[in-house]
C-alpha cells in the first residue's frame, strides 16, 4: 500500500512537470464564412474571366499570434462568373460546374490542409499544404498574411494537375483562340 501511494504521487508530480512544461497555447480560429471571400481568375489566349467561390468551412491553428496550420472546404457548387451577365454568365457558370471543368454533381467540394507553415515576416507566411480538387490531391505552396483578425492568401493554381484539361494547350493541339491557360489565381480574403 506505501508504494502504490508513493508510485501515484511520483505519477502526479511527472504528470504535472509534464503538463506544464509542453502546453502550448494552441488556439483554432474558425474562418467566418459569411464574411470571407474567395476570388478566382482565370487566363484564356484573348483574355480571362473573373468571379468568386464561398468557403464551406475552415479554420487556422495559432501557436500564440503565430499562424502554425489550417484547413479549408470549399463549396465548389458556389462558382460564380462577375464579370459577365446574362446569358453569356449562365452558359460560362454552368460549363465551370460541368465534367468539362469542376465536375460538382460528383465534387461538390474542394479542400484545402495546411501541411508546412513558415514565418517569412511579422504577419506573412509561406504555406505548403494539400489541395483537393475532383479527387485529385497535390500539394501546392502559397503566401498568406495574417493582420489581426484578417488574412489574406494568393494561390495560383495548375488545373491540369486535378485533371480538368478542357481548352489546355498541354493536351490538344490546333485550340489557337481558344486556349485557356492551365493556371489559375485564387485570392482569398479571410476573417476568423
């Protein structure tokens, strides 16, 4: 009885030198959804178009005020064309969402982890992570800035590598006025 009284206060005092010296003050800041935005551009041979997708979740991970990871799901269903209207937005919105490019009846989703994190600066970030785009993960790296509650990312994007090939010069040939190039940009602006 003495020594299981003695082993259960050396457990206590290991367990509490333990606790107090490894937490860290880990905190995850959910993105408010209803007030973060993602814009997408995208880059043809005569010129590009422009509009905006809706982030379904995500949150990034804080050691202290420094950014250490996140993860993001993006409602693929969402895509919008701005810089268009009428008919010509209906036919442009409905072909992004088609097999040709993002295929949403069967990937309705995006996702985006956050693998690597490395201060380049007081408020900005290089970010390695994996995204998932048609059930096609690679990884991609990108910059992100932290200001506050805010954060604002850039990524730019090879379609080809999540299989949407439609228009890209990398598969077929003789497309002259009709390429589309195989990067896109995606600016994000954040607020958890």
């Amino acid at each position: 009885m003495k020594n299981t009284i003695k082993n259960l206060v050396v457990l206590t005092i290991v367990t509490l030198f333990t606790v107090s010296f490894t937490a860290v003050d880990k905190d995850k800041k959910e993105i408010k959804t209803d007030k973060s935005k993602v814009v997408w551009k995208g880059y043809k041979v005569t010129g590009s178009h422009e509009g905006t997708i809706a982030i379904q979740s995500g949150f990034l991970n804080f050691a202290g005020d420094k950014l250490t990871g996140g993860e993001f799901v993006i409602d693929m269903t969402t895509i919008n064309t701005t810089d268009l209207d009428g008919e010509y937005k209906g036919k442009l919105d409905g072909h992004l969402k088609s097999d040709d490019f993002f295929g949403v009846v069967a990937h309705p989703t995006a996702k985006l982890v956050f693998t690597k994190v490395k201060a380049t600066g007081k408020n900005a970030y290089n970010v390695t992570g994996d995204l998932t785009i048609k059930g096609k993960t690679n990884s991609i790296t990108f910059t992100i800035s932290i200001y506050g509650s805010k954060a604002t990312a850039s990524l730019k994007v090879d379609r080809t590598k999540y299989g949407v090939k439609y228009g890209s010069t990398s598969f077929f040939d003789g497309l002259k006025d009709k390429a589309i190039y195989d990067e896109f940009d995606l600016v994000s602006d954040l607020e958890f």
